[in-house]
C-alpha cells in the first residue's frame, strides 16, 4: 500500500496511535482539531512512500508499526 491509499485505513475509525520509536502519537479521528490528511499521512507511511508495519484495525482504531508497550495497551496483555 503506498501513501495515496493510506487515508482509506482511516474510513470508519476514531482512534490513530503510531509508534515512533519509543514514543506513541495518539490522533483522535473524531475531534474538530483532528489534524489534516498531509499530516497523518505522514504518521502512517514511511519515508519511501509505503504503508509502515504492522498496521492493524482493532475495533474503530488503526495502530501503525511496532511499539512492544502500546500493542501491549491495545490488547490488554
């Protein structure tokens, strides 16, 4: 998946958390001040254009790539 088709991840979901190496960005998808679709964008995909890993759906929230603390958060383990 490449940077074009990365906002449809998006369709139907209200949380984002993207791993940025230690830290986590937390987006709310449904808040007035939700940050643009260039933004978010470039939370989601790396610098050579292509979707990050691991992406997931878990329930109405998209996770992007690997933090061993916030997948920890996410799935209650």
């Amino acid at each position: 998946m490449v940077a074009d088709e990365a906002l449809t991840l998006l369709e139907g979901m209200t949380e984002l958390r993207v791993a940025k190496g230690r830290k986590v960005v937390r987006v709310d998808l449904s808040a007035a001040d939700r940050p643009p679709d260039s933004e978010l964008v470039k939370l989601m995909v790396s610098r050579w254009g292509k979707l990050r890993a691991p992406t997931m759906k878990v329930g109405t929230m998209l996770v992007v790539g690997f933090n061993q603390e916030m997948l920890a958060s996410v799935f209650g383990t």
